[in-house]
C-alpha cells in the first residue's frame, strides 16, 4: 500500500492505494494525456461525492482493464 497526496479542485487529499493501481492509474493517465492528478480529479467529480475516492480509483482501473471506458 502507498498512500499519496493529490490537489482535486484545490485542496489535497491524501489517497492509499495499491502499488498496482498506482501503476495502471498512471498509465492511463499517461496513454490519456493526463497527469495522475487530472485522472483522480476526473474520478473524484464522475463519483459526484458519493463513496470513497480509493475505492471509486480501484474500480475506474477495474473498468480500464475491462474495456468498459477508454484507455486511449
């Protein structure tokens, strides 16, 4: 587990995740064009303030590697 600290809107929150879900988010990110933290911001505003943002990350990386949202 690795917990980091991101800016979303602002303000920092710290996230713990997985090394591999750290590792698939960034690559994401980077096959989008995007830095690590536009793609939790994006996840964090998709979740619209329900659940938890490690968890709402865990299944976003999920879904990538199911093909049910985009990887490019």
């Amino acid at each position: 587990m690795r917990k980091r600290s991101v800016t979303i809107d602002g303000h920092r929150t710290s996230i713990t995740l997985e090394d591999a879900f750290w590792e698939e988010l960034s690559a994401l990110a980077r096959r989008r064009g995007l830095s690590l933290g536009a793609l939790v911001a994006e996840v964090d505003r998709a979740k619209g303030g329900a659940g938890n943002l490690s968890s709402a990350l865990r299944v976003h990386v999920l879904e990538a590697l199911r093909g049910n949202i985009s990887r490019a």
